[in-house]
C-alpha cells in the first residue's frame, strides 16, 4: 500500500482532467520589497508539466 506525501498534498491539487496545479511560495512575509506586479504574479496558480508533474502525482496517488 502507498501512502500519500501529505507534505506535497498541502501543495498541489489535481485538476479534473489530471493536471497538477500549484501555488507559488513567497508572497506571504516580507511583501514591502516586492513590486506590485510580482504579488500578483505569485498569487495566481500554476500548472506543472512534464517529469515535475509526473513527480508529483506519484507523491500523491490518492487525490
């Protein structure tokens, strides 16, 4: 039996269609030094391809 990364499933979720989709670190300390544009880029989610996304989905093969 394999057991679910539960360290990765706090970060990533898997889309209906299989796709992994994450959000980047860094936008919650520390945010005066950081432009505008920056905060928004880092606050919208992502999608991972390729060996990352694969990776990913083996951390967690229950979600």
């Amino acid at each position: 039996m394999m057991k679910t990364k539960k360290s990765a499933a706090k970060r990533i979720k898997i889309t209906a269609r299989g796709k992994v989709k994450h959000w980047s670190p860094g936008k919650s300390h520390l945010n005066r030094k950081k432009d505008r544009k920056r905060l928004r880029r880092l606050k919208k989610a992502k999608v991972l391809t390729g060996q990352q996304a694969h990776n990913y989905k083996l951390l967690v093969p229950y979600m």
